[in-house]
C-alpha cells in the first residue's frame, strides 16, 4: 500500500514537473511580425479586387477603381506600427 502511495506521489510529480517546463521550452520570440507597405498594398489590391468579382454589397459600381499606393500609417500609443490605412479611388465617368 505504501509502496503504491509512493509510485503515485513521484508519478503525479513527474506530470506536473512536466507541465511547468513544456511551456517554457516551446515559446518562442517572434521578433519580426510587421508587414511591409508593399505587401498590405499587395492585399489591398486583391481584396478590393476579390469583393468587386465576387459581386459584394457596397461594391457593384467599383470596377476601374484603384487603391492608393501610399498608405497612412497608424500606431498605438507606444509607437508601434498598427495597420496601415489605405485609400481607394474610382474617376466617376
């Protein structure tokens, strides 16, 4: 009985040192997550394409718009880069 006490008092142990030290080993830093402009230009241009295709509401008298190039930048209070806002265009005919 004792001995039973014993397997199960280093069993549960074992289980827990297990679960403090798994966390800790697999986190990982990710130092790099920004998106360049030119990629959310990227993005931009094939949503607005894929909602104007796709026949979405809002978007049937788009077609020949365009997307600005140049985005206006926004950030949070600590000066990190947030989302970048960008403009969209259509010449009415």
């Amino acid at each position: 009985m004792i001995k039973n006490k014993i397997t199960i008092s280093i069993l549960l142990l074992a289980m827990l040192t297990g679960m403090a030290l798994i966390p800790a080993v697999s986190a990982q830093t990710e130092d790099n997550y920004s998106v360049t402009a030119e990629e959310a230009f990227k993005h931009a241009n094939a949503n607005m394409i894929s909602f104007i295709a796709a026949d979405a509401p809002g978007f049937e008298n788009w077609t020949g718009a365009s997307v600005d190039p140049k985005p206006v930048e926004l950030y949070d209070i600590n000066g990190q880069k947030l989302f970048y806002q960008f403009s969209v265009y259509k010449e009415k005919n």
